[in-house]
C-alpha cells in the first residue's frame, strides 16, 4: 500500500465514531475505570483527570501516533479536545501535554492496568467477539505485549531475548 492509498483509507476512517461506538456497546465502564486508577500525582497541580489522559493515548494509538511529542502535536486540535471531552463528559479547553502523560504512565500501578485488560478480554469473550479466531474451535488466541513486565536471570531457551547488562567495572550481571 502507498503513501496514496493510506491517505485514503484514512481519510474514509471515522476513528473517534469507531472508538466510541466500541467502547459504548463493549465497554461500557471503560471510562469510569480509567478514572479509577490511583492518581500519584499532587493532587494541588492535578488539572486533567486520569480518564482524560487514558483517552488522549488511546487516541494516539488509534491514530498510529508514533511519538509522545506527536500525540501533543497532533492531538491538539479544537476538534479532538472537543471530542475527548464528550466522550469523557467534561468541559476542555486543552488536552494533557506529553509530559503529564509521561508522567502519570511512568507511575502508574501496572496491577490496576492488568484488571482493565482482564476487564475487556472476558468483555470479548463473553460478547463473542474473538470465537472466528479460536484455535480448533476450542481455544483462543489472545497475544498480549509483555514485553519489560517481568524479567529473569535465567534464559529459559533461545528465542528469549536478552538484555545485557554491567556494572561499572565493565562485568556482565
């Protein structure tokens, strides 16, 4: 596909219709769970409640925005701060600039996240929406990014990746 033809296929894209039709008929609490998760922040500073900065990246990721950078630059429009505000039912004049979200995202308890995504995997499951992709009609087949959860010292085999790491002497760990 070329540059062209992408042009096109986007612009016949209604991305925002899409995702609040998604979230509206499968995930009806998606919303209030995003505003649910544990602020860290000081609250005397806090300007933009966690639902809106969940949905400003979710955004940006529906929108194939690759750097945090972009999603302030591209996001930043009348237009989608008016559209993040319906959906999250407030009033914006501005949406989060990259560092806040940076900022909520690098202190966010992963554990909280994982019940969201259990919350609209089982969403799925039970609505149906994953059975034509289920392995000899039995199983399915949900692939999740795990990549930086968890980590060993062991490598279990030889598709692991590995990182390397030394200490100041030069010394693999």
């Amino acid at each position: 596909m070329n540059r062209k033809e992408r042009r096109e296929r986007k612009s016949e894209l209604n991305i925002l219709k899409d995702l609040v039709t998604i979230i509206n008929q499968y995930f009806p609490k998606l919303i209030k769970q995003f505003n649910g998760l544990t602020d860290t922040r000081n609250q005397s500073y806090v300007k933009y409640q966690m639902k809106v900065i969940f949905m400003v990246r979710l955004m940006g990721l529906m929108c194939e925005i690759k750097s945090m950078q972009g999603l302030t630059r591209e996001l930043n429009t009348k237009e989608t701060i008016k559209n993040i505000a319906q959906i999250c039912g407030l009033k914006l004049e501005e949406i989060p600039h990259c560092d806040t979200i940076n900022d909520v995202f690098e202190n966010i308890k992963i554990e909280e996240l994982e019940e969201i995504r259990k919350y609209m995997i089982n969403k799925m499951i039970r609505n149906k929406m994953l059975d034509r992709y289920k392995i000899r009609d039995k199983y399915y087949h949900i692939i999740v990014d795990g990549t930086g959860l968890a980590t060993s010292r062991k490598k279990y085999n030889k598709n692991c990746l590995v990182k390397n790491k030394a200490d100041k002497n030069g010394k693999e760990y």
